[in-house]
C-alpha cells in the first residue's frame, strides 16, 4: 500500500489554519479562566460571575444584525484580521489589569463582550 503526502494548501491556508487554531483556543481558554480570576482574585459573588458569564452571549443579538449587512460589503479577510487583533487586545487587558492592580468586574464584563462579539 502506497501512503500519499497530503495536498500541499499553500501558505496562505497555513497562515489561515494557524490563526484559527489560535484564535479558537484562546476563546476557549478565556471561558475557564475569567471566571476562576474573577473568583480568586477579585472575590466576586456569584450574581457578578454569573452577569460577566452572559455577556460573552450578548454580542449575538446586540451586534449581529447590523454587523451581518456591514461584513457583506467589507473586505472579508481584513474584517477578520481586524476582529482577531481587537480580540487579541481585548484579551490582552485581562493581564495587564490584574498585572496593574486596576482589574475589575465592569472591565471583565467589557473585555468578554468584546471577544464574544
């Protein structure tokens, strides 16, 4: 049986796949670790992890609609480089406030706002 390479995509899929990747686990790793420093750090209540838990649900119906007929007309790749880099600085105030003794719960509230919108 003869094991064939795989498809080479080009660089341009490689650079595509990787910033998913990326992107995706750094979702996904903001979802455990938000609510852990909310209660570790900032010993919040659970109605306040509970509030800053829905708005990573809020981006959908707030900012979904209007954003939709904006994409449409917009060049997709930079709208979505444009998003992943707003994300990305969304995410990386979370250290820098807690770094900077000035973290709190409205801040977390807006910065999983942000990356869930």
């Amino acid at each position: 049986m003869s094991r064939r390479a795989p498809a080479n995509l080009g660089r341009g899929f490689n650079l595509f796949w990787t910033g998913q990747t990326v992107s995706t686990a750094g979702d996904k790793v903001t979802v455990f670790v938000v609510p852990t420093l909310m209660i570790f750090a900032l010993h919040a209540s659970a109605l306040q992890v509970g509030i800053v838990a829905m708005a990573q649900y809020l981006g959908i119906p707030l900012v979904g609609p209007v954003a939709g007929v904006l994409v449409d007309r917009w060049d997709k790749r930079r709208t979505m480089l444009t998003c992943d880099l707003i994300r990305l600085a969304a995410v990386a105030v979370i250290p820098i406030a807690y770094w900077g003794h000035f973290l709190s719960t409205p801040l977390l509230f807006a910065c999983v706002a942000v990356v869930s919108g």
